[in-house]
C-alpha cells in the first residue's frame, strides 16, 4: 500500500524498501527508512502532539526563516506550527511514489495567521524514488492574495548521524557563510567542514551538490599484521534546486543541548542539520504568482 491514513496525526508513505512519516502537524516528516535503516533524526524529547514544533524531522520555514525585524511572527514563521491537509496520492508508478499536502491561511493558528495577513496557498510534496534510493521535497508557494508579499523559506532537515564528531560536509569550499554566533559573513576555506562545538551557518549561493561523509575505523590485516585504518564513507547527497541555493549547516552542542527543553542531553551527538532554503534575500510574489524550490536527497548505501 504506497500510502497508509490510519493513524489521526500522520501519513506513511511506501515505496519499494523505503517508507516516510509526515506529520499533519507542520507537514513534518518524522522517518525516512530505507532498507531498514532510519536517515531522520528527531529528539528523543520531541513534543508530537501538536502543541510545539517538532524538534526533528524537517520542519518547514515560512514565510520566513529565523527571526525578522520587520515581523512579529515567531522564528521560522508559522508553517511547522500549523494543519496540513493531505490532498492525495500524485505518482504511484515503479519509479515513484508521491503525495502533496496543502496550507492555507485556514490551517493556520488564529494567533500566527493575524500577525500575517496574506493570502496563500502552499504545495508540500513528498516523493520516495527508487534506484537508487532517494527523499524528493518540494514546497510550492502561490500568492493567492490582491497585493504583492514576499517571504523566504527553508526545509530544516535534520539527518540522524551515528556520532556528529565524525561526520563531515563536503561541496561548501569557498561559499560565503553567515556565522550566526559571531554575525559575520566568513568565506568557507575547508573542502570538508567538521563539526567539534556549536555550529550555526548560512551559506549562501551554494552551486553544486553537498555530501555528507562520516569517518570510519576498520581494522585491515597486512603481511599477518593487524592496521587500524580511517576511511570516509558517504551517508547522504543532497541536490537542490537553483531556487533553494542557500544551505544552512546547524548543531546546537553540548550547552545549548541541555538548555533545550525538547532536545535530550546527548541527542547533539545524533544529528546533522543540513537545510536547503532560500533564505536571502526576500522573494517578492505579486498576484497569481507562484515559485518553487526543493531538495533531493540520495540515501548512500553503505
Ligand atoms: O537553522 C538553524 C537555526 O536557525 C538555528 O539558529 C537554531 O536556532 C535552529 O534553527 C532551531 O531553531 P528553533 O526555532 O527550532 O529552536
């Protein structure tokens, strides 16, 4: 069965060895499990009932991302706060399955929906590709409203990791970031970012493709001798499209971890955030207007 409504809060979605979980909640997507292996992180204290974000998954960012001078709403808008509804199945073929949720200002909460008073209509669509194996997410925005808006959006993904200290990203030399806890724009110098404390950056105009690797130690025998040898293995590829060419890489680290009331104590050490957007600057949409951007990510087997 490619889709499975059963259950009040979500949807699953199947194809081939591969299944999704999305929350109605935020349109958040919980799992993505390929051959048996879960590729999605979320905290072992994340709220599921609808009553925060999910701390996890992919949450969505709009109709902004982070915090914005000019708006009242909350950081990264109202999107993951707010009732989707499942229109359907698109695709069910041998090389996909897809289904497409909706927001309208309807589905958001009264308070979020006031301090936004647009109309618009978003698309989110969840394909599961095979051969190989990969997550397709997509987010269509349309202005339904008389007047002109704009708004900048982000897919939040978190990717479960076995231990973030050996993992790497790779496709960001060179790329300007915006360092978040020092507020400044710094030009990428390493082919391969590693992360060892708190991690908080936007690249922007990121052009090609970004891995994600993580060391491993095998133990290789020689002439009778026993070698500990390093080696990189790919866990992830991430395509995006020229719409959503920004990247934002984030771990929180060990303080802020146990600051956070839904994050656990050692959870920093199961994920990686790597989030497609386009986060700067502001996409003006006039009248009927409507822009798309989306992610796809390859599950690298290993
Ligand atoms: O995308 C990175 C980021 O903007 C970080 O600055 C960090 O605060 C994170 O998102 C999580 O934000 P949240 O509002 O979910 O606590």
């Amino acid at each position: 069965m490619p889709v499975d409504l059963s259950n009040e809060k979500y949807v699953v979605l199947s194809h081939d060895n591969a299944h999704a979980t999305i929350y109605y909640y935020g349109a958040t997507l919980t799992s993505w499990v390929v051959e048996g292996k879960e590729r999605i992180f979320v905290s072992s204290k994340a709220i599921l009932d609808g009553s925060k974000a999910i701390r996890g998954g992919i949450p969505l960012a709009f109709p902004h991302f982070g915090t914005v001078e000019s708006s009242k709403l909350p950081q990264h808008g109202f999107a993951r706060n707010s009732k989707w509804t499942f229109v359907g199945l698109t695709f069910e073929n041998a090389n996909e399955s897809t289904a497409v949720f909706s927001l309208t200002p309807e589905g958001v909460p009264a308070e979020l929906s006031e301090l936004w008073p647009f109309g618009f209509k978003l698309f989110y669509t969840v394909s599961l590709l095979s051969s190989p194996a990969r997550l397709r997410t997509s987010l269509r925005v349309v202005n339904t409203d008389s007047k002109e808006w704009e708004f900048t959006a982000l897919l939040h993904t978190y990717f479960k990791v076995d231990d973030i200290t050996k993992v790497g990203v790779s496709g960001l030399q060179s790329t300007t970031y915006f360092d978040k806890p020092t507020q400044t724009h710094i030009t990428e110098e390493s082919s391969r970012v590693t992360i060892n404390s708190e991690v908080d950056r936007a690249y922007l105009k990121v052009r090609g493709e970004v891995l994600v690797d993580q060391l491993v130690t095998a133990t290789v025998e020689r002439h009778g001798i026993k070698f500990n040898e390093e080696g990189l293995v790919g866990l992830l590829k991430i395509r995006k499209s020229s719409s959503m060419s920004d990247v934002v890489v984030w771990n929180l680290w060990e303080e802020k971890a146990k600051a956070m009331a839904d994050m656990g104590d050692e959870d920093y050490l199961r994920y990686i955030c790597v989030e497609v957007g386009a986060v700067e600057p502001f996409i003006k949409l006039g009248p009927g207007e409507s822009w798309e951007g989306f992610q796809i990510v390859e599950a690298i087997e290993e």
